[in-house]
C-alpha cells in the first residue's frame, strides 16, 4: 500500500492553505490521524481526520484498485474540530 496524490494539486494546496499532502500523508502513514470516516458526501470515498498544528483537517481519499491510497484534497473543518478537537491535540503533529 502506498499513498499518492497529484502533484499539481499538492503545489496549490501549498500555495493557498499552507499545507501538503507530503505531510499528510507521514502522519498517516505514521497513525496519527483521528479517525478514519465514510465520506457521506461522495459514495465509495472515505475521510481520514488528521490534526496538524493544532486544528484538525479533512482528508478525502479513495482506494484505488491496488488498494494504494489516493489523497484528494486536504481542509480544515471546524465541525470536526469540534466533535474531535480535544483528541486531536493529544496526537498533535
């Protein structure tokens, strides 16, 4: 199992959010993510809920037919934050 995202997609999300999917994707590789979710929005697409410095942020992901890991986007959600935060700062990265 590996975990892959588009390239093009990781530079914007740098530009505009600050963050990357290269350190999404240690924490998640590492376990240091909350919680993993169906996405309710999107069928066949699950969530993984990952606290980066200090707030937690929504990672969608599909499973691709080699059972690799496919990052789609990466945004914080203050309903998470709420329902989780007080756990996500104990796994803080």
């Amino acid at each position: 199992m590996n975990v892959l995202w588009d390239r093009k997609k990781n530079r914007n999300l740098i530009a505009q959010r600050g963050i990357s999917f290269n350190l999404v994707s240690d924490l998640i590789v590492e376990g240091k993510y909350v919680n993993i979710l169906e996405n309710p929005s999107r069928e066949g697409q699950f969530i993984f809920l990952v606290p980066v410095k200090g707030y937690l942020h929504v990672v969608p992901f599909v499973l691709d037919e080699n059972e690799n890991i496919v990052l789609k986007t990466v945004y914080k959600s203050r309903k998470f934050q709420k329902l989780y935060g007080a756990k996500s700062r104990e796994k803080d990265a």
